[in-house]
DNA sequence: TAACTGACTGATCGAACGGTCAGTACCGTA
DNA sequence: TACGGTACTGACCGTTCGATCAGTCAGTTA
C-alpha cells in the first residue's frame, strides 16, 4: 500500500468520532490505523502469536513506523489496552449510588449492561477476557486488574445493599455471587464467539434472553415453587 | 543435568501410577518427563510463549530429544491435551443415568464435582481453561472441544430431567443455565489462581463454600423470602 | 563377537522475530 | 530559500525460534 494520500493529519481518533465514548487523546491517522489493527491482532491471538510483521501488514504500514509511534511491542499492547479499558466500571458505580432504583432493579439493569458491552464489542471483549487469563503477561495485567477489581466492588457493593434493604437473602456471599453472575456473562460470551465450541445451544442466540435468564435464576432460583428451601443443613451465615 | 542414571526403562507413566487415573498408554521415563514439563509450561503461558528450550530444560534432556519422542512442537502440545482431557465427562454422565438420585440432589453432586475437579488440579485446569479461550490454536481445540460437548450435553440432559420431573421450574434454558454454573465454577477458579486479582474476597477461600453457594443460589435464588416471584412480565417459555 | 535398536547429545540450519538506523518526503514557520 | 520537526520507508542488526543432522552410548538379540 502506498505510504496514505494525505500525511501527517492529526485527526481526534478515528474510532472515537463514530464511538464517542473512547480515545480523547489525540493521535495521528497513522498512529490509528496502527492500533485498530493491533487490537484486532491482540483480540484474535496471544501476546507472542502476534508479530509486528502482522500489524504492520494490516495497518498497511512498514514495521518501522510502528517503532516510530510506539517504544516498543509491550507500550504498543499497553496502549491498546487503555483504550479497550477505558470507560468500564462507571456504569456499575453508578448505578450502586443510585438512590431511587430498588436493588432487584439495579441488579436487573446491571446483568443487562454486562451482556450488552460484553456482546457490544466482541473485539474489546476477547482483549480484556485473554488478558485476564494470560497470567504470563504482567504488564497489561497492572492495567486491567484495577478496572476489574473497581468494577467487582461496585457489584459486590450493590448486592450488599440489596441485603441490608431485605430485598436479597444475606445466606449468600455477596463476592462469590458476583463472580457467579460475572462468570456466567464471560461464558455464555466465550461460548457464542468460539463458533462451534457448543454450536446449537438454543439459549445462546439473543444475548438479552441470556441475561434475562442469568438474572431470573439468580433471583429466583430454578426449585420448582412449593419446594422446601435447599439443604437448610449446609446454610453458612455470612459474619 | 546429567543424562540420568539408567536410561530406556520403559516404566508405566510415573505420574499414573500415583494418580491411579490417568495414562494408560506406556511411555518411557524421558518422554514422561517431557510431557510432565510440557504440560506445566503450556498451563502456564500460551503455546507460542512456550519454547522447546524451556522445556527441555525443565525436563532434564537437551532440545533434540523431544523432537526424537515427538513429531513435533504441536504433537507435543496435543499429547499434553490428551491426557489433561481424559476422563473428564464421565462423571455428568453416569450422574445422569443414575435411577436413584433426585434431580436436586444430582445437581449438587455435579456442581461439587466441578469444583473439586478444577480445584483439585490447576496445572490441568489452566490448560483446559487456555485452550477454551485460544481462539487461533485449532489444533488442540479439535481435542477439547468434544470433551466439553459431552459434558456439557450430560449437564443440560441433567438439568432436563429435573424439569420434567417437575423439580425444577421449566421457564429456564437447560443450556444457558449449564453455561452459568460452568461459568462461575471457572471465574472462582481463575480468581483464586490469579493471586491477586481480586484478592481478599471472603468466599473464594474455600472451594467447596463456594460450590455450595453457587449450588443453593442455583436452587433457590437470592430474592427474599416472601418477595413476588421475580419479573414475570419478561417470563419466557422454553417450547 | 557382531549386528541392530532406541535413547540421547552437541552442532547447526534457515526462518522469523523485535528492534535500529540512515535517509526521504512533506509540512509550517521564518 | 532555508530550517526544524514529524511521518514514514527499506535495509539491516543480533537473537531466538522450531527443526534437522550425524554421531555416541547402552542394552538386546543372534
């Protein structure tokens, strides 16, 4: 590809014009196309299953000009991961301050919100899902573990409130419930990408009727009504 | 390190013998010490993160050698996948055969054994659990993905059985509600092996605490006692 | 003793990797 | 016209990768 029609034209991040939620900092047109095709590369493939050869390729660049606008591979991948983070935990912590909302609504809205930015933007997802689970890359993970952990304590935070209002049991773990609703979000997510892992479950089509389900269980349960409560015996009250 | 001390006795898979499960197949001393520090490195990092120096240095033998016991580098991965995978959806599905158990008591039964089982051994889960989320390594996906398939069909089959047996409420997707409790069986896992990613969280200490939170969240969910039965506006019937 | 087999090694291969560098083209400013 | 700065390139560097090779050694068989 030629060397682009128009050099040098700082233009307010691309993505974030259509967006208008990501990148505030101003980057080059080059320096753009440079990390869109990075973060496709990083989102489809482990840290070094992606070469600079690869990026540079497809940002339709010559591998120079990436150590031009980047350090190094590891600031390139750095970068990438504050954009996908960027802008994550709000909505939780939001919603936690809400005072007029029941914690049975927040709680609803919040499970939607999480199916709708995990299945929103697959790329973004796979970013962050790959970088949680690759413990061998220390760097980006300084970078989403505060986003997560911001994000766990807001959701743990709502669901305690929602015992202390008497509206949830306070026999369940506010964390593990949390990670239960997280987890199943991430796999239901991970399930419909993977193309064929466990092709053909009916559920997993619509997105929205997942965490619709994910939140009526959660409520709920699944015991048929006028069941006694489950195993009283192993109840553990939480201090 | 030394070329060991007798070399070609071809005992029968040292770690079977003390595990009593796994590994059927005779391989001989040196390769089983190749395959142990495989497997350890690939649940570590990504297969491209792994080298066949590494490897070799981990296993005590010089580079050459895994290539004389294995074809090559991805032969090798897929003979650690083998025997990680073994064995593994046996248990759903005799639990589902099972003519004297109730569906309720066969859930908590399966939900304990996934935890037990993923806690029971990290190395094993961390490889499985890489390779569900690796998109751009097919090869071992072809091997794992039938396990998880089994598995996966015995627990909706599970969950089945309880609907129809009016022990479960039937306004819930077998499938969708499988992949919740795999997913948080995996997220508690994750977490707790992450060292740190959400440390400090109360529940995620003991395993089995958590199986049984996950277990009576499932049953009976978290709305308080008394309270309506959850949304039934957005109820949806499963034909 | 001789022939054969399998386990194992050091040395080495070409390819691909991340990264560097001198040089070119284009811009706004003086 | 000259200059400094930015974007960008092809050529190249040293290193590391997976894989190959000829050859050594120990044990088994004839």
């Amino acid at each position: 590809m030629t060397p682009t029609s128009s050099p040098s034209e700082p233009v307010q991040s691309a993505a974030a014009s259509e967006s208008g939620a990501t990148a505030p900092i101003v980057v080059s047109a080059g320096a753009r196309a440079i990390l869109d095709a990075a973060a496709a590369a990083f989102a489809k493939a482990s840290f070094d299953s992606v070469s600079i050869a690869d990026i540079a390729s497809q940002a339709g660049v010559c591998k120079a000009n990436i150590f031009h606008h980047f350090k190094s591979k590891e600031a390139l991948y750095l970068e990438v991961m504050r954009e996908a983070c960027k802008g994550h935990a709000e909505f939780a912590e939001a919603l936690l301050a809400d005072p007029t909302l029941s914690s049975v609504d927040k709680l609803r809205r919040l499970i939607e919100y999480d199916f709708r930015t995990l299945f929103g933007n697959e790329e973004r997802s796979h970013l962050i899902l790959r970088e949680i689970l690759d413990t061998g890359c220390r760097t980006g993970r300084t970078l989403v573990e505060p986003v997560f952990l911001r994000n766990f304590t807001a959701v743990v935070g709502l669901i305690r409130q929602g015992q202390q209002r008497a509206e949830f049991t306070t026999d369940v773990d506010p964390a593990v419930l949390a990670m239960m609703v997280g987890g199943a979000a991430m796999m239901l997510f991970q399930n419909r990408c993977s193309d064929g892992l466990l092709a053909g479950v009916d559920g997993s089509a619509d997105p929205m009727a997942c965490a619709n389900t994910v939140f009526r269980t959660v409520l709920g349960g699944i015991a048929a009504r006028g069941s006694s409560p489950a195993t009283p015996s192993r109840l553990r009250e939480i201090p």
